[in-house]
C-alpha cells in the first residue's frame, strides 16, 4: 500500500520511505487505460510497475496493450494525481499490497462460461485509490451490498436503511454506489449506526457524484471508505458505472437488490454477483409498484428472497452462522392436539355445557370427551362448575 504522509511523500504501509518513483508508476498506469485492461496487468506482473511504465510511455509493448495504451500514454500527470491523494488524505491500493483483497477478487478467476457472458470487463482491478480509515482487506471480509434504484419510494428507501442498519448491528459492512435512492439511504443509516460503509464510485475520488451527495461522501471518506478504481480528476460515464458495478458485487459477499426497476443498474450489479458466485437477494415490494419489477425478475430466476438482515447475515457470515426464525402469532391452543381442540371448539364462547352437550357438537361419543376436558382444564382453558363446562375467559 501506498501511502501519502503530510510531507507529500509516498510511504509503504510499515512507514518507511517508498521509492516515488513506484508510486508514480503505478498511478501513470492508472490513467493509460480505460479499466480494467488484462494486458496491463499481465505486463506489470511480469517485470513490475516501474518497467511496466517506461515501456507503455515508449509505446514498447505488443500489439494487443498498444490499442488500449496508445490515446493516452502520452499523459502522465501522476504527480499530479498523488499531490491530490495526499490532500485527500488517501492512499493507493495495490496488486501485493497486505490491504488488498485478494479473496475478494479472487473471485474473477472462478467459473468462465459465467464470466464470459459478462463481456470484457470480467477481470479484477489494477489499483484502487481509497480514502478513509478502514482496512479494505478487512471490510471486505463480511460485508454486503445493498443497492437500488435512484428513484426509490418510501418502501425502498425505509427497507434499505433498516437492512443497512441491522448488518451494521450485527459487525457487518454495507457497500453500495453512493448513488442517490437506495444507495444513499443504506450508506446513511449506516453511518448512523456507528457502522462501516464503503462507497464505490465511477469516477475520480475527488469528483463526487451525484453532487448532492457531497456531503454523504466526504462523511463515508472520513469514516468508512470511499473506492475508485479511476484516477483523479475522471469524471463518471455511463459505461463506467457498469464498470463499477463490478466492483460493488465482488467487495461484497451478497448482493441485495431493495428497488430495481425493468431497466436497472441494479439488476447489472445482481448480474455480476451471480457471475462472481456470490449470492444474489431481492426485497419483494408492492406488486403494483414499477420500481418493485427488477426484483420481481429476480426472484423468479432465483434470487434469494430477503426481508430482514438477519437473512443476509446468514449468507455472508461465519459457518454455523443461522438466521433465527421468524417469531409468527401463536395461541394458546397451538400446543393442543386435535381432539382436545375439536373439545374446546365445541364449548361456546360464553354458555357452559354438560359433557354429553360437548360429546353431541363434537361429534364424539361421551367417553372420549373425558380426558382432553380434563387437559383444556389443567391448562387452564375451561371451568368446571356443577356438572357443566365453559371456557375461560380471557
């Protein structure tokens, strides 16, 4: 990890002096191409990021990079672009740095013909630029997404903030976009509860977007984490945001989808999910609600079926680690059996009857009727008084 002390020098994450030269190489190969770019990957993991970089400025790599390099390898403002990190208070994740998420990402390398239809954006990142004071590594460990439409109602807005709020009572992360709607309303309540919460975004981490969640994410960037895979200064673009998306899914153990409409970048999120292997949720809503449809989608194509954090913990939590049942109404006489209910469904609300009366609206000849009586009374759910029966009153 790359790390930006006051004095503008780029530090290892053991404090000591890092080579500048490292960090930036590594945020000039940020910028060449448009993420993620395997060929650029490949090439920094076979001779470092240092030699990766002289040889795309030189334009001495195959043909294959050279299409993804050649608009921009001319543009190095990386010290630029670290000057900006360290007045953010940042650092700059990378490949073999303790802080990145290797099992997280690990996830790319999984099954192919899933990956495949997910086009070429099916490949890890190069670098991360994050600022806040949370381990990456370690947030990513139990954590969910929750995600939505930006035109959430009510509904979508109050079940993202209580499932955001439960997760975080129960040690476990939120991730979403920092969108508008459902993102907002999950990274707030969050917040709120003292919990950790990570912002992925489409862009720079110094261009905020939506603008009116400045706020929300300077707050998210001092307290929880704010990710961009995109350098300084880039601003968010719609095929980026699919790009993102990505990334949303694999820091996550499960995705929940709270509102998503027929057309959503939420389903796009689902969709990676459940190429990534990971378990994909949706919260059913109104049947009549257009920004319940996307999730409706969902849980006809198998989509866990959510509603309480509790059921997500289950998904994303240690082994052994069961959600508990649902409480549902009970009565006194769930415990019964059948004919000790038949008995006491034969007693009327108010009078008091003889046995045979009892035996006659039950169905059930006298001497049957003698033990569950018995029963209903030490259970204390009928009276005997001179010969007759009746109910208790309750």
């Amino acid at each position: 990890m790359i790390d930006l002390g006051a004095d503008g020098a780029a530090r290892n994450s053991g404090g000591g002096l890092a080579d500048d030269e490292i960090a930036r190489a590594w945020a000039y190969l940020s910028r060449v191409a448009e993420p993620p770019c395997p060929a650029l990957t490949d090439l920094v993991l076979r001779c470092g990021p240092v030699e990766a970089a002289a040889r795309v400025r030189a334009g001495a790599v195959g043909a294959a990079l050279l299409e993804h390099v050649q608009a921009r390898r001319h543009i190095d403002c990386a010290a630029e672009d670290l000057d900006v990190l360290q007045r953010l208070g940042g650092r700059l994740v990378t490949m073999g740095d303790a802080e990145w998420p290797v099992l997280a990402f690990r996830a790319f390398d999984g099954a192919p013909q899933r990956l495949e239809r997910m086009g070429s954006r099916a490949h890890p990142p190069l670098v991360l630029w994050v600022t806040g004071p949370v381990r990456l590594d370690e947030i990513t460990a139990r954590a969910a997404a929750i995600v939505g439409t930006r035109a959430a109602t009510a509904y979508g807005e109050h079940v993202a903030a209580d499932l955001a709020a439960g997760l975080v009572a129960r040690d476990a992360a939120v991730v979403s976009g920092g969108a508008f709607g459902v993102d907002g309303a999950a990274h707030r309540a969050a917040l709120a509860a003292g919990g950790p919460t990570v912002a992925v975004l489409a862009g720079g981490i110094d261009v905020p977007y939506p603008a009116g969640h400045t706020s929300l994410l300077r707050r998210i960037g001092e307290e929880g984490l704010v990710v961009s895979e995109y350098p300084p200064g880039e601003r968010p673009a719609r095929h980026r945001f699919l790009t993102r998306n990505r990334l949303v899914a694999a820091l996550a153990g499960a995705t929940v989808v709270v509102e998503a409409g027929a057309r959503s970048g939420a389903a796009n999120t689902a969709a990676w999910s459940r190429a990534l292997g990971r378990p994909v949720c949706a919260v059913p809503g109104p049947v009549t609600s257009a920004a319940s449809v996307g999730c409706h989608a969902l849980l006809r194509d198998g989509a866990q079926l959510v509603t309480r954090a509790e059921d997500i913990v289950e998904l994303i939590g240690r082994m052994g680690e069961f959600a508990p049942e649902e409480q549902r109404p009970t009565t006194v006489l769930d415990g019964l059996a059948e004919i000790e209910q038949r008995v006491y469904d034969a007693l009327p609300a108010r009078a008091a009857r003889t046995a045979d009366e009892i035996a006659v609206a039950a169905g059930l000849p006298a001497t049957a009727i003698l033990g569950p009586l018995a029963v209903l009374e030490l259970s204390g759910l009928v009276t005997a008084h001179a010969g007759r029966w009746q109910r208790v009153r309750r």
